[in-house]
C-alpha cells in the first residue's frame, strides 16, 4: 500500500507535530513550508497524498490544488483549515480536494483521512498502469509484426524487460531485427524520453574504439582537435545498444566492464571520473561463453552484459508470419515508391513459405520492395520440406482472408460469400490469424 505524504504549512509547529503523528504510524513524510517549493519537487505521477494548509504567504492552498488539479485531476490533496475557512474548504471540494480537515485536529481524524485518500490513489495508479501496459502492448503488436507463438513470447519478454534496470543480451541472426527489438525495449521503458545511442562494435576500427565509446580531450592523440563527448557520456539517463558486441577488442572489453560496474567513464586524455547512467543493451550473433572458451571474448563481461537474455527466432522457425511481413513490406514499398501493393497469387506464397531466408527479415523486406519494383517475384522455392503442412495451410489460409478483406474493404457479408464461410467459422479464423475488420475498411491490410 502507498504511504507517501508531502505536507505543506507555514507554521513550524504544525509540520512538525503532523510530521510526529505521520512517522509513528509508518508514513514516508516530506514537509515544505511553502506551496511552491512543493510545487516545483512534487513528482509526475505521485505515489501518495498532499495535505496542505489554506492560508499561506504567497500561493495559498487553495491556489496549490488548483495547479496540482491541471497537473493530475486524481492527486488527492487534503486541506488544513480554520474554523472560518470551512464554507470555503467545501467549495474547494467541490472543486477537487479529496477532503479538508478543520483544526484543531485529532491524530486519528487525519489517519483516518490520509489511509482512505492513499487507498484511493493506489487504485487510480494501478488502473493508470493497467492501461498503459494494454496501450503499450497494442503499439508493440503494430511493431514487432508476427501472430506466431516464438514472436508473441518475444513481445511479452520486451514489455516486461522494458521496466527492469537490468542489462539485456539479444541473441539472433543476421537480419532478425535485433536493434528494433533493443529500440523497443528502450522505447517502452522509463527511460523513453533519453537518448538511445546505438554502437555497431564491427563498424568501428579498433585504434578509434576508445575515443568513440568514451570520448577524448584535446589533444589527447595525434588530430584530437577539441573536446569530444563519446557515445556512453552522450546516452547519460538512456540506453546504449552495442551491436555485434563479439567484435568488440579485448582491451575495450576490460573498459567497458569496468564502467558497468563503477557507473563511470574517464575521457582519453583526462583524469577526471564522470559520473553516467545507462543501460546497456547488446546483440549477439553467437553465444558469448563459447566466444569466452575461444579466448576471444572476457567471460566476467559475457555474464555482466546476460543479466536477461532475449531470443529472436530466424524467420525459418517462424514461417506462418512470413505472408504478414511480406504483405506489410510490399504497403510500405508501394507507398514510398507511389506504386500498387501486389496481392500474392498461392504458387507465390508457396514460394515464400519453402525458402529458408538466411537473411531472415531483412532478406524478406528486399525481397517485397523488389517485387513492387517489378524487377522479380518472390524467392524460389529452395527447400520443400522445410516446414510442415500444417504450417503452410495455416499461413495459406491466413492469405486468403486478408487478401478478401482487402479487396472488399473489410464487408463480412462479402468476404462470407467469397469464401464460402459461415459467419462464425470466419469470425474464428480472423481471430486465430489476429485479422481486424476495422484494419480493412479504408482498403488497408494490417500491419500487426
């Protein structure tokens, strides 16, 4: 349960007495003797209650819960009056205030009042939250694109890393969307607001590793003209993706254990430790232990760096998503090139289901542009026994609908005549294969 409590009074005795009365009953108390200190440190989304006084120097209460009311309508905020200023406490109620309490007052009259205001905010809180994780969930839905059980595993595991302050390890092939899931994860999390700073550890030479990562003074070696903020400095309060952290050299590997641990960098050319907080997100094509057992990656900073490990499944694991991403690649082709999305024909999706994509979902995305392009279909069929049956009439199915839905802007009645389904088998099968009537009623297909 909550138990915060910030009081705000001008005179002395008060706070201290209420802050007595609020200590030994277990409360966590600020006190602020003016209202627009309490402004001005009242935290977004206040786990707690305020209790103020009416008459002040300067912003009175009333004045307090007005600007605490356009902030958060649901903040409770409890008033101090005299005995004289209980007509007006009634109207602030009416206005906003949770309750107002007229002094003198016992202990036991503000427990009371304090412990069923915080029950109150608890449960505003927890809706709060509620409604941002169904809101997040649908945006992560639209982004990271797939109905099949491996990519929703992936999303529940990125909703819920996204709130922990622990490093992550994304293991995934070439081309599986390693930094779109590290954006995510960034993206949803608290520290969306600050930089996310990505590092592709393959791309930088190794005599500039150094200098990229942490920065440099002037001078600090031959062409340092300047001071030079580095990537970890520059990301303070964000996140700092490292891609292809296996190629990083083995001296920068010590440093940037280090700074794990210490929460601190030095520029080259400085004595100076600064202070910094990211989170620190890498990708792996391969596992890091045995890079550890080969000698080419430190074994303490593979262990660091895997506080939690997410798994992105190749495109070959997941071929009944494969008709939904090379339909959302080709809308998204077309609509950039000023062209018309191509609807698959079966001998083409067939196709699409029997090659092995060893560049997973980029390979898939070149493949659509291609094809909007006109200058060749889909893969050739490579490799027929890849997948089961069941998997390809899955995804054929799933075809079909969305390909119906389309062409009749998401009428039913149409969609049930064409196929030659009954109203509940199609509404089962929409469900099944996460198709939306309202993603179709602009002649859209959707996009996750």
């Amino acid at each position: 349960m909550l138990n915060s409590v910030i009081v705000v009074d001008d005179e002395a005795p008060i706070r201290e007495a209420v802050e007595q009365w609020l200590s030994l009953s277990g409360f966590e108390v600020r006190l602020f003797s003016r209202a627009e200190e309490c402004l001005a440190q009242v935290p977004e989304h206040f786990p707690g209650v305020i209790l103020s006084d009416v008459r002040m120097p300067g912003m009175d209460g009333l004045q307090l819960l007005a600007e605490l009311q356009r902030r958060d309508r649901d903040l409770p905020v409890i008033l101090l009056t005299g005995h004289g200023d209980v007509p007006m406490a009634v109207d602030a109620m009416r206005d906003g205030a949770y309750d107002f309490l007229e002094k003198p007052f016992t202990p036991e009259t503000l427990l009371g009042s304090l412990r069923r205001a915080l029950e109150k905010r608890a449960l505003v809180l927890e809706n709060r939250a509620l409604h941002e994780r169904a809101d997040n969930r649908s945006r992560l839905d639209a982004t990271l694109l797939g109905m099949s059980p491996t990519m929703q595993t992936v999303r529940r595991q990125v909703l819920d890393l996204s709130q922990l302050p622990v490093n992550v390890l994304i293991r995934g092939e070439t081309g599986s969307g390693k930094e779109m899931v590290a954006r995510c994860l960034h993206d949803f999390g608290p520290r969306a607001d600050k930089p996310f700073v990505a590092v592709n550890c393959a791309a930088i030479p190794e005599q500039l590793f150094e200098a990229e990562l942490f920065g440099h003074e002037s001078g600090a070696f031959t062409g340092a003209q300047g001071k030079r903020i580095g990537k970890l400095e520059y990301a303070h309060g964000g996140t700092v993706f490292l891609d292809e952290i296996e190629s990083m050299p083995l001296a920068q590997q010590v440093k940037l254990l280090r700074v794990i641990q210490e929460r601190r960098i030095e520029r080259l050319g400085s004595n100076q430790s600064i202070d910094i907080d990211v989170r620190i997100i890498a990708a792996t094509k391969p596992d890091l232990l045995d890079e550890a057992r080969a000698g080419r990656f430190r074994e303490d900073l593979a262990y660091r760096l895997n506080i939690a490990e997410l798994r992105l499944p190749p495109l070959r694991e997941r071929r009944e998503d494969i008709p939904m991403l090379f339909s959302h690649f080709s809308r998204n082709a077309a609509e950039r090139l000023g062209r018309d999305a191509p609807v698959l024909s079966a001998e083409q999706l067939s196709h699409l289901l029997s090659h092995d994509w060893p560049g997973n979902v980029r390979e898939l995305a070149n493949a659509a542009e291609r094809q909007v392009l006109g200058l060749d279909g889909p893969a050739a069929q490579e490799n027929p026994m890849g997948q089961s049956l069941v998997v390809q009439q899955e995804a054929f199915e799933a075809h079909c609908i969305r390909s119906a839905l389309r062409r009749h802007r998401g009428d039913i009645k149409a969609v049930m005549h064409e196929l030659q389904l009954p109203r509940r088998t199609l509404n089962e099968k929409m469900q099944r294969h996460g198709l939306v009537r309202e993603d179709f009623l602009a002649g859209d297909s959707p996009t996750g």
